[in-house]
RNA sequence: GGUGCGGUGGCCGAGCGGCUGAAGGCGCUCGACUUGAAAUCGAGUAAACCCGAAAGGGUUUCGUGGGUUCGAAUCCCACCCGCACCGCCA
C-alpha cells in the first residue's frame, strides 16, 4: 500500500512509479475520490458532532422530565411529554442527515481501497528505466578460480556439458513420468540421492543463515488466508499464480491460499502488531514449500526442473526501522549472504540490477541474482545449449509497502520528540531454492564421465557420499 | 463433528445502557531519593483519520457487520476468530 498523503502531495510521482513499472491505474480517480471522501467526511462530522453534543446536553434532562412524569398529572404531564418529545427530535433529525452522507462514503471509499491496492510503489530512481526483463542490467559477475565465465564450459573444462536433465535421468535423481502420473504437468519425484542433494542445499542454507548470520528461524504456515496475501502485496496482482483452497464453497467461514514463498508466512507474523523500536532489526529464516501455478508460462521451461508448481525454499526476510539508509544497507548485506553462499558452493553467479518494468508492485527496487547454468542458453551448430544466467534469487526492497498493507508498526520519537507511530520496512531475500539450484549444482559439478561431484560443503549433509555415479 | 466459554489499550485484565477512551496491574517515559544502580515514591503514557502554522479542536475505534435507543464496550441479530472438553486422527 502506498501513502495516501504522499500521492495527494505529488501525485505525479506515484503516476511516474506506475508508468515505469507498466502498472496501468487511474491515479487521477483516486484523487477524485479522494478529496469527495474528504469532504463528504468533514461534512458528516460536524453534524455527528452537534448529534453528540445535543445528546449530551438533553440526555440529562430527558432523565430529570422522565422522573417528574410520573408524579405529574393532566396539563403538567402533557407539556412535560411534549418537551420530551421536542428534546428526542432534534438528534434524531441529525440521524438521519448523518445517514445520507454515510451511504454516499459507503459507496465511494471500497472504489478508492481497490484502487489504492494497486497503485505500485514507484520505482527508486536509481533502478533503470526499461520495460521488460531485457533492459535488466548486469552489475557483476563471479566465479570460482580456474573458471572463466568469458569462455564455454567445454573451454573451461575440456568436455562438453550435459543438462541437468540428461544428468538427473543417468544418474535416477528424478522422476518426471511418475511425478505427472500423480500431480500433472510440472510436477516431478526426487529420487534417492536426487531427494537427498534436495534436502542437502536445503539444510545447509538455512544453518548457515541461523549459524553464521543469526536470523531466527522459523516455521510459517504455507495455506494462508487472503489477507496475508493481501497484505504482503501478492494480491489482487498475483491472484492468478496462486492456488486458490476454496473452502468457504464447503461452509467454512473463509477461503485459504498456498503461498508461493515463506515471505508471506513471515511478514504475517506481526501483522497488526505495534512492535517495540529495540526489537528491530527482525531477522527471519524459514523453509517452506512453495506453490505456483506459472500460469501464463504455459510452453516456457517446460522441461526439467526449472520451473514447477512445487518447491522449496529457504527465504531470509528482514523488517527494519523506516530509514532509507537502513533499507538500502540490509538490502546489500541479504544480497551478500548469498554471494557468500555461492561462493562457498563453487557457483558461478551475477548479479543483475531488475529494471522498472521487472520490478512488480511492490518493490522500489530488486536485484536478481542467477546462477550459471552450462545447460541453458541457445543450442549451437551441434543442438547443443551454449550456457546461460538462470535466475535462482530475487532481493526485494520494498520500504514500508507491505508493511503498511499488514498495518505493521513500532513506536518511534519524531525529531521534536513526539511519540509516533511508524510503519516498518521490509526486506526479503531467497537464499536457496530447490530443486532449481540443484540445475547449477549438477550442471557446473559433473564430470566427463557423467559423473556429478558433490560439493564440498554439501558434503556433511549428504552421509559423506563424495560423487554421485560412481561405480 | 458435538458441547461449553470467550474476543476490551504495547501486554494482562475489570466494566455489562449516559459520569467509560475505558478501573487496576505490567511495561515504557520523565522526575524525586541515591556516589551510581536496584528498590521505593510521584507524574505521564491508545490508535487512525479530518481541520489547523501551531496551540488546539472534531470524528471514529472495546473481533466484524447490521439493528434497538435521545445515548451502546454494555441490549438484540448475523458473521468471523480463538480457547476448553469429548469423538476421530498424522
């Protein structure tokens, strides 16, 4: 949720914001209602004012007349209940006058909340211009010594690469067929070490992020109601990637939805909540299954692991104080958490800079992080895959967006020394998703043999096992 | 699924038609005492929105929505959520 009070100050801003994320709204309507509603509100409240104090002032006396009625007789008692019934109109006129206004709000304030839920938080105006994942620019690049991203794998390494695809089927790590006999298309069965390796990056990711880094972990539900949705900023946008339980068809008072990140889980934790300033930064880690219905990507990535209605995930989430600076500095140390994982696994990696049309509503800015993958890419003369950048993170900044959404605050003193309220930042971050990362882990490990070394640090977590395929 | 109970401020908890934006406690802030701290004592301390340069004023809010009433945290109706016990069960 943006700030109202924001937009109605410059309005052009937030009509900036949207043109550059390529967010369509009528920014211009909610001015209009905007300021109707204000005025209908100031209206209605001078006269729910006077009703207030006339109730005040002839309440007494109603009693004081009602108690002298009952000794009273003949003409005393009828002026008495004529006064009576003078003193109970007045406010009761006022009612009424009151109720038109507040069926003209009723009608008009639902229009300016829908329409509020999807004004996108305006780009910063660092985040490059462009309008489709094209125009993301790439900031850096890593890589292991003794591998050169500027050559082909087979150059680096003197044998040419196998997708993962072809590794997971010699090596059984996976089985698609069975997975689409039980749960359809994009579905998919880790198998034996393949199920192993899965839990392997899994387990080590998040005891790194509890271990080194000192994030709390956590475990959040993953069938949420609407409003975590909502409130995290996935929906209305995001309703169509998401299942959707429908169990107020069956009685139920309300429907449930599958997260497609742990963020969500996370940032409703203290939804509605007035944290306390010391309690600040919270530092979250959890792992959870993640749900997406890719609609939309029907005949992208199709096959292999890349991209699935079920995953899992080890997401970071940081809610700070509402300070530009501090924002910008999780930001930088979440995405350096996972460089430093990376790296700790060997993976060739870069960062890339998402520009405004790849950003989404709710983030001011996003830095996408993609693994090397020797498998992807453009087929060359052979009908073989080049190599490419996969996305396997995704840092969002997001300032006080879905901390205003979920009504999450901590108290602060402003600069004169008042006592205020304020909404919080948020930040998240993943730090591994698989099976996906297993794509980069098994491509970059494999050996001419076919072969797939495992990774040093993977190592503990998988009983020792050293390689798979071995004879 | 059955039965019973309940949802009040940052937290706990009282109130059960007007004097209640709400007792009391905890927490927090300031002050006194103290070499300092603890303890103790005193004062203060809800949120959102609107008007206002400010001082200040107004409206709303006791789960949500509707109703009764001159007036509702308090009475009525519907809904949502939670807890306890029983049944079933990973």
């Amino acid at each position: 949720m943006i700030d109202l009070k924001a937009l109605r100050e410059n309005p052009d801003r937030f009509k900036l914001g949207a043109q550059r994320k390529g967010v369509s709204v009528d920014i211009d309507r909610v001015i209009e209602l905007d300021s109707h509603i204000r005025s209908l509100t100031t209206e209605r409240e001078t006269l729910k004012a006077e009703q207030n104090r006339l109730a005040k002032e002839s309440g007494p006396k109603i009693g004081q007349l009602m108690g002298k009625l009952k000794a009273a007789s003949g003409d005393e008692r009828a002026a008495i209940e004529a006064e009576v019934n003078e003193l109970r109109s007045k406010p009761a006129k006022l009612k009424t006058q009151v109720s038109v206004f507040e069926e003209q709000l009723a009608l008009l304030e639902p229009e300016l909340r829908d329409l509020l839920l999807l004004i996108p938080l305006p780009p910063d105006d660092d985040v490059p211009v462009g309008t489709s994942a094209d125009d993301n620019v790439e900031l850096s690049t890593w890589a292991p010594e003794g591998y050169d991203l500027s050559k082909s794998f087979e150059a680096n390494r003197g044998f040419a690469p196998k997708t993962h695809i072809e590794l997971i089927e010699s090596l059984g790590l996976v089985d698609f067929e069975r997975g689409v006999k039980v749960a359809g298309t994009r579905s998919y069965v880790l198998t034996g070490d393949g199920m192993r390796l899965h839990q392997a990056i899994l387990r080590y990711a998040f005891d790194r992020m509890v271990d080194q880094h000192g994030f709390t972990p956590m475990s959040v539900p993953v069938l949420v109601r609407g409003e975590a949705m909502e409130g995290t900023g996935f929906f209305p946008a995001g309703r169509d990637q998401t299942y959707h339980i429908e169990e107020s068809k069956r009685g139920a008072g309300h429907d449930m939805y599958l997260t497609g990140t742990g963020e969500v889980g996370l940032m409703g934790l203290h939804a509605d909540e007035i944290l306390d300033k010391a309690d600040l930064p919270l530092k979250y880690v959890t792992v959870s299954t993640c749900f997406r219905r890719e609609a939309g990507a029907a005949g992208r990535d199709t096959a292999g692991l890349y991209r699935i209605h079920q995953f899992d995930k080890v997401e970071q989430v940081v809610i700070c104080e509402a300070d530009e600076k501090a924002s910008r500095d999780w930001h930088k140390q979440m995405i350096a958490i996972v460089e430093d994982l990376l790296q700790s696994l060997g993976l060739p990696y870069r960062l890339l800079q998402c520009c405004t049309g790849d950003l989404g509503v709710k983030n001011a800015d996003m830095i996408d992080i993609e693994c090397f993958m020797p498998g992807r890419g453009d087929l060359d003369d052979n009908e073989r895959p080049t190599g490419a950048f996969g996305e396997t993170h995704s840092a969002s900044r997001l300032y006080d967006f879905q901390c205003r959404r979920l009504n999450m605050r901590y108290r602060d003193e402003s600069e004169d020394g008042k006592k205020q309220t304020v909404f919080c930042h948020s930040l998240n971050n993943t730090v591994a998703a698989s099976p996906r990362i297993l794509i980069p882990i098994l491509e970059m490990y494999q050996n001419e043999d076919g072969s797939v070394t495992i990774p040093e640090a993977l190592r503990t977590y998988m009983g020792g096992v050293e390689r798979l395929g071995e004879d």
